[in-house]
C-alpha cells in the first residue's frame, strides 16, 4: 500500500487547484453528484456544439481524489466528441476498477495519474462520482448521481 | 488469573498492556505497523474471554433453549438466562423479566416505536428528540409519526455540541408523549446530563427512552437510578458479540405493550381461534435468539464489571484529555464538539484536508479511525460540515497510540497541506 502512488502530485495538484472550476450559466447540460455516505458532492456543467463538448466545468466540494478527478475530468474531456469522451469514461472505468486492464497511457494521459486508486478499494467511488455525473448530463439524467 | 483480574490488582488505574494481551485482534500488524484502533464508537473489539464463551458455548452446549427436555437445551436455556441476569445486574433493572434480548439499539428502539408509541399515538402527538441523535433514534420515529399523524420535534443543540435544556422545556407540551434522548452523542462524544431532562419529563407524565449505545460502555448505568422508562444498548460496543443488544423497559410499560413480532417462543399457547402470549420478556422474543450472542454478552458484562467501570471511565476520561490537548495544539484541526462533560470521542475537521483523505493517510500507518457523518446528518449540517474525522477510544488504548495519531496527522498535512 503505496500512499504516494494514490496521492501523486497531479493528484495534490489539481486538489489545491481544481481546473475549470466555475459556474456555467451558459451550460446546455448540467448534472449533480452527490455521495451522500462520504459527503462528495459535485455540480458539472457541459456546453455543448453539435457533437463537441466546447466547454466543461465544476464546483463542488469533497475528498482530494474526487476533486482532482472532476478536475482532470474538465481538462481531458473539453474539445472531444461526445462519443470520444464515452469512451474515455470506459477507459478510466476499466483503469479504476479492473486489476488487469491494459493501461494505455497514450489514450488516458494525464488521468492515468489516477490508476494508483485501483489498490484503494473503498475510495474508487471518489473518483468516479465525477464520470457518471457527466456520464448523467450528457443522457439528460435528472436524478443525482452516487457511487456509493 | 485472566488479564482482566490480573490488571484489577493494579490500583487504582488500569494495566493496560495486560489487558492488551487479552484482546487478540489488537496484536497485528495493519500495512506494516501496529495496529492502532481508535474507531470503538462504531465498534469495540473483543477480549479472548468474550471469544471463549461464543466458542465453548458452540463447540460444548449449543441446544435450543426454553424447549428441550434433553440435557444440551437445559443446560443452553440456563447459560442463555444466566447471561439474562449478568445484563439485568449491568444495568441495575429490578427484575430479568424487564430485560429483552434484541439485535441492537436499532431494533430496541423500533420495538418501542412500533408496540409502545404507533397504539398511543394520534395526529398532532408529538415525540421529542435532540439534534444530537444518531439516526437510530430519528429514522423509527419518523417512521411511526407517518403510521399516526404525530409530529417528531427535535430539541436544538448548542455551539460546544450539548443538548439545548431551555429549549428542551419550551417544546415540551401536552401534547409530547415521548422523549427519545440520547445519553451520550456517538458523533461528539457529549454526555447528556439525561437526570434533568428524565425528572423534567416524568413531573409531566412523559415517559423516556434513552439511547444508550455509547454510554453503555463507557459509563455505570443504573436505570432506577436515572429513573427512564426505556433504555437500549448493543453489545457489539461493549466488547460484545454482533447482532445482540439490550431493551430494558420498565415492567408495567412492557406489560401493557403488545407483542412486536409473532413466532415461536414468545407463545404460551396457539390455536387458530386464539393466541396467548408469554409471559415477560419472552414475549417480545419470538423465534430462537442470538443464544450465543446473549452468552457472549453476559461474557463481555463480568470482564467490564471485572476491570470496573468507574476505573474504565477514569482511564478513558485520562485519553480524552490527554488525546484533546495534543490534537488542540495542532494548527487548522477543530475539535467538533467541546462539551464540558464527554467520553473518550473526538470528532474533528482538519482544514484544506477532507476527513477522507485523512482516514486513508491513517490506514496507511495502521490507525483505524472513522471518517464521516457518523450517522448523525443533523449535526453535520448543524456545523456546516460534510463530515468528520472520528478518533474515539477504548480503556484499552494509550497515550503512545495518541502521539502516534498526532504524528499521522502531521504527515498528512505534508502529504496534501
């Protein structure tokens, strides 16, 4: 159990200084997540240009790993095709969860700095909360999203 | 000798490190240090005495009980009500007949929700609570405030974590029929200076409940003494098995209550015109019981009255104060409850770190801690907090697993600070 593999700078990083983090009047979807065991609880907005995320963005408050994930989220996800940032989502899904995923840094990039969660069982639903938030805004889901 | 009369030698206070002998789970090793396990308000551990009679109750008696002519069950059925009276004489209840073996405090307390409250209640009734509650004693009278139209009220609580008493007064009304009251917070650690709120209520005729899942093993508890109707506790935090606890309810309340649960056991006699019902307490007691769990309890009652708890509550008020100047001289921690009387819990935020992410960094150095709401939304929301983080401490811990916890939060704030 390697806390330094969990919390690597990127991850200290983005925590002390979430990206995209703001309000998104303008947004064409919005979604919340809310873990209401662990207190996570996140707002993520999306604006949209036909099939192309033009902008992301969120607030919220919570864990380190949640909001270094929503953070790293808004930064890999903005500028791709919706049906790219699907497949990014089963990506970082497979890296979270499934010990003998093929990682493959090339498509994760910077969110491979969250592959050291995997050996953190109890804190995996942390940093997908933000995911299936926007997994949950771009299908127009009202209900809040948990993970817990 | 045991380690529990080997450590009561030791006046006046507690031998610690004897009684860590005795409690098996605390020697290992959690990635790669010594475990240190300040999460016993969730739940304590077990002494090997505890262990023993579960096991020698398994491997030599286990019959069912209250039916057998054979020899297993009599002696199953004797080991069972024996445990019965460890528990009656723990608590200072008049008479066995006053002690009804549940799953918990949760199930103690829904029993008198559902057959002591739902038959009283009618729209516009009302039951008092405190904002300090744990959900337990929320959630089941909410429950039954839906089946009769009563309202729940809940007494504030105050800045340092107590219970609101002039706030208590005003919302006591003729229409109040119950006050549900915790006696000591499992998120704040406040004793509830209960007496005043128990005599304030039966000048009323209000019968009480207490909660008394963390006081239980903590405190010496004498229900004639605190004078309240109900009082619940579990075993599992008092050194207990899982899956047992406590309902002591005054006799002629019990009396008066119908069954809460139909079967086996809690019948005298069953036809399909008629049924009669048992005598007290079996009576609220249908199905076969945790027997073990009850044996395993009255086990974990003589090692507590062994070890004394007046001498238990000194060394973990010892804990407490030594535990709360450490964490207070850290700089960004705030203490989350400041009662002026407490058991040995302390919840506490630590500012730019989510208690999350402290309790993994913990993990890590082998110290088991509780990161939260604690079952206790209310008081979150009340401080305006997602969470906390939650050291709470048993007689067996020590001063050297306070610095080590001291020292764990330091490298926690290297690590994300």
């Amino acid at each position: 159990m390697d806390l330094n593999d969990l919390y690597r700078d990127v991850i200290v990083d983005h925590n002390r200084h979430p990206r995209n983090f703001r309000p998104m009047p303008e947004a064409d979807r919005r979604a919340e997540g809310f873990n209401p065991l662990c207190g996570d609880r996140l707002t993520l907005y999306v604006k949209l240009d036909g099939d192309r995320i033009s902008d992301v963005s969120f607030q919220g408050s919570g864990c380190a790993i949640s909001v270094a994930s929503a953070s790293l989220l808004t930064e890999s996800v903005k500028g791709k095709l919706v049906a790219d940032a699907e497949r990014l989502f089963s990506a970082v899904h497979a890296m979270l969860t499934k010990d003998d995923a093929p990682a493959d840094p090339a498509a994760l990039g910077k969110l491979a700095a969250l592959s050291g969660v995997r050996a953190f069982p109890a804190r995996v639903k942390c940093a997908s909360l933000c995911w299936h938030t926007l997994d949950a805004a771009l299908h127009r889901q009202t209900e809040p999203v948990r993970t817990e | 000798m045991n380690a529990a009369s080997a450590a009561a030698l030791d006046q006046p206070g507690l031998d610690v490190e004897a009684i860590r002998r005795g409690f098996p789970v605390l020697a290992q090793i959690v990635h790669g240090k010594p475990l240190c396990y300040l999460d016993n308000a969730a739940s304590s551990q077990r002494p090997q005495c505890v262990i023993d009679a579960v096991s020698d109750y398994y491997e030599t008696t286990h019959a069912n009980v209250h039916r057998g002519v054979h020899a297993l069950s009599q002696r199953a059925t004797d080991l069972f009500e024996g445990a019965r009276e460890k528990l009656r004489g723990f608590v200072n209840a008049r008479s066995v007949r006053e002690l009804v073996f549940v799953r918990g405090t949760t199930e103690a307390i829904n029993l008198v929700a559902q057959s002591y409250a739902r038959p009283r209640l009618g729209p516009g009734d009302e039951i008092l609570v405190s904002r300090l509650e744990h959900h337990a004693n929320i959630v089941p009278w909410q429950m039954v405030c839906q089946q009769t139209g009563a309202l729940l009220r809940a007494i504030p609580m105050t800045r340092r974590g107590e219970v609101d008493f002039e706030a208590f007064l005003s919302l006591l009304s003729e229409r109040t029929r119950l006050l549900a009251l915790t006696h000591v917070s499992n998120a704040l650690g406040t004793i509830v200076p209960v007496q005043r709120y128990i005599a304030e209520a039966r000048r009323r005729g209000i019968p009480v409940l207490l909660d008394g899942a963390q006081a239980a093993p903590h405190l010496a508890v004498d229900v004639q003494a605190l004078d309240c109707d109900f009082y619940c506790f579990s075993g599992h935090k008092m050194c207990g098995p899982t899956g047992i606890g406590v309902l002591y309810g005054r006799e002629e309340l019990l009396a008066a209550m119908p069954p809460w649960q139909g079967g086996g056991d809690m019948i005298l006699a069953v036809s399909f015109e008629r049924t009669v019902y048992n005598d007290l307490p079996y009576k609220f007691e249908a199905g076969t019981p945790h027997i073990a769990g009850a044996i395993g309890l009255g086990a974990a009652v003589d090692y507590l009255q062994e070890l004394g708890l007046d001498r238990i509550a000194t060394a973990e008020h010892d804990l407490l104060e030594y535990a709360t100047a450490r964490l207070s001289s850290i700089a960004g921690l705030e203490i989350i409850g400041t009662a002026p009387e407490k058991a040995a819990v302390l919840s506490f935020t630590l500012e730019g770190i989510h208690p999350h992410d402290l309790g993994t960094i913990l993990d890590s150095e082998g110290i088991a801690i509780r990161a939260g709401h604690h079952c206790a939304m209310p008081v979150m929301e009340f401080y305006g907090v997602p969470a906390t983080a939650r050291a709470s401490f048993a007689f067996y811990n020590t001063r050297t697993e306070v610095d080590r916890l001291v020292g764990a939060i330091g490298l926690a704030r290297e690590m994300l600070g």
